[in-house]
C-alpha cells in the first residue's frame, strides 16, 4: 500500500528530494482525509478562528490556504493575547511571509509551552508550505493555551504516512496521529459539566472559599473599572442592568461600545435584559463560550451566572 501510495504522489507531483533530506515528513493518509471526525474538527478550528476575529473582519474559509502568510496567526495572537508584534500587516512575498512567520511562531511558542508540541509538531518550514497536520497542531495548541473552555470534538486520531529519506533510500511508515485527546479518561476522571462550570464546583466549597475567590474577581474587576472612576461594591447585583459589564468588556478587550448600542441609565427590565443581551452576544463573538448563562439570569441577579461571566474574563485577562 505505501509503495503505491509513493508511486502515485510521484505521477501527480515529483517528490522533492532535497526538501525531505535528513528529515521525518508527515504525510496525512489519503483515506484519513474523508475521516468525518477530522473535518468536524477543522470546521470546528475554522468556526473558533471567524469567531475570535469576527470584529476584524477576518474571515477564514480553509485551513490550509488561509493561515500560511501569518496573517491570520498574527491577529489571532494579537486578540487572544494582547500581543503586538513589530511585523508588517500583510507580506506579499515568500521571503517576507517566512520572517513574519519566524516572528509569530517564536512568541508562540514561549507562550504554549514545551509541553504543546511545537517545534516537533509545527514549523515555520510546514506553516509557510501549507501543511494541514501541523497547521491543525498549532490551532488546537492555541485553543488549549487561551480558551480551553472552547469544546473541540475529542478523540480525533488520524493515520499518517512517516517519510523519511535516508542515503540508502525512501523509508516510509503508517502510524496514528493523535490530534486531540478523550474527553474523558476514565470513570474516575472529571465529567465534562464539572470541566467546563468550574463556578458551579466552587459553590459547593467551604464559604470562606467562594469568598476568596469573589474578593479575588471583584479586586480584578475594580482594577479595570478604576480608570473610568467607577467601583463595583457588590458584585451579586451590580452587574444586573448590564451597564458595568459592558464597560468593563469594552475595557479588557480594548474597544468602545457606541452609547446609542445600549442603555447607559436602564429604567426598566427590558433596558436592563437588552444590554445584558448585547454584553453576551459580544461574549460570543470573541469565541468565549458560557455554558448555561442566559441573559435573563444576570438580570434577576443570579449569582451562579454572574460569576460565570465574570470568571471567563478573569480567566482570559487576569496575566495581562
């Protein structure tokens, strides 16, 4: 099967020898490539990807022919981390798309860790050249490093072809590429609810406990709120009309909300579940998904729920 595969990629494109010396190169198996679960998982990598950068009007429609001159990778790392790069906007040339890449890739890596893979994973080398394996490496990497609580369809294993070129000849090898892990490891292992409501576990704590962690999200909120001389005293209610949520939105992610969009003094229950109807579509959009929070909760002053959102953001901004 491997010689044939061999004989048929030198028919339709010759084998470049040079490129290939002295290393191991993953090819994704053909049949590998029809695998449902592999294009659930690049749907679901192209959906997070429009979502993070939906306000920049970035739109990615193919994994492979988007991401390669390091556009999409620099905005990507600019949204999620706050990182401004000395790199030009968009690089017309190889030479000039390679040093961008060489630039992003390096804070990547500093921030995913040893741990994610890179560079054994991914490469400027593979990113440039188009490489689907590596290119899904990095994007699931970053999704892990800056929003885990993002749901990727677990268990994506893959067959891969192990190329490797040697003084004596071509070898070749089959083998399984995991991509992302099982979601669950065992029957002693934490659920998926508990994973991703991290709140709803510490409710059941000691209360010295929630208040310590309260105190620690009301000090991050009030720390962000200073600047517009404003103070948040309880956090169970004050966040019910929508109006400071949306400001300190607007405040982390470095934008303004235009005071025709929303109500800055709500009268009324409709005002109050419009803004905080808007504060959670912006939410959404910036691809931090809140499991189990309707906008009507934060409005009736739900605790759960306002810690929910409120730890998202501390999450996401609480290092910057």
């Amino acid at each position: 099967m491997d010689n044939a595969f061999l004989a048929n990629e030198k028919e339709e494109e010759p084998l470049d020898v040079e490129f290939f010396q002295g290393e191991k190169t993953k090819i994704i198996q053909p049949t590998s490539l029809n695998d449902p679960k592999l294009e659930t998982l690049k749907q679901a990598l192209t959906d997070w990807i429009n979502g993070v950068l939906k306000q920049e009007h970035i739109v990615v429609q193919s994994l492979q022919e988007d991401l390669y001159d390091g556009l999409v990778l620099h905005h990507l790392l600019s949204k999620l981390a706050g990182v401004h790069l000395p790199v030009e906007e968009i690089a017309l040339t190889s030479p000039a798309q390679t040093r961008k890449l060489e630039v992003i890739l390096e804070e990547l890596d500093r921030r995913l860790g040893p741990d994610a893979g890179g560079p054994v994973r991914w490469s400027v080398k593979l990113i440039h050249n188009k490489d689907l394996l590596a290119t899904i490496h990095l994007l699931v990497a970053m999704v892990r490093c800056f929003q885990p609580e993002v749901n990727l369809p677990p268990n994506v294993k893959i067959e891969v072809i192990v190329i490797e070129v040697t003084t004596s000849g071509i070898k070749s090898d089959v083998q399984v590429e995991v991509l992302t892990e099982e979601s669950d490891k065992g029957p002693d292992s934490i659920s998926k609810s508990e994973r991703e409501d991290p709140i709803e576990q510490l409710l059941k704590l000691e209360a010295h406990k929630v208040n310590t962690v309260k105190k620690a999200i009301l000090h991050f909120v009030n720390q962000n709120m200073s600047a517009m001389g404003l103070q948040v005293a309880d956090m169970d209610k004050q966040f019910s009309d929508g109006v400071i949520l949306l400001l300190l939105i607007g405040q982390l992610e470095g934008f303004f909300i235009p005071l025709c969009d929303f109500n800055l003094t709500p009268v009324n229950h409709s005002e109050m579940l419009h803004n905080v109807t808007l504060a959670m579509d912006l939410l959404n959009d910036m691809g931090l998904e809140i499991t189990s929070v309707d906008p009507q909760d934060i409005v009736s002053q739900d605790v759960t729920a306002t810690l929910k959102v409120l730890y998202t953001l501390f999450k996401k901004h609480k290092g910057k």
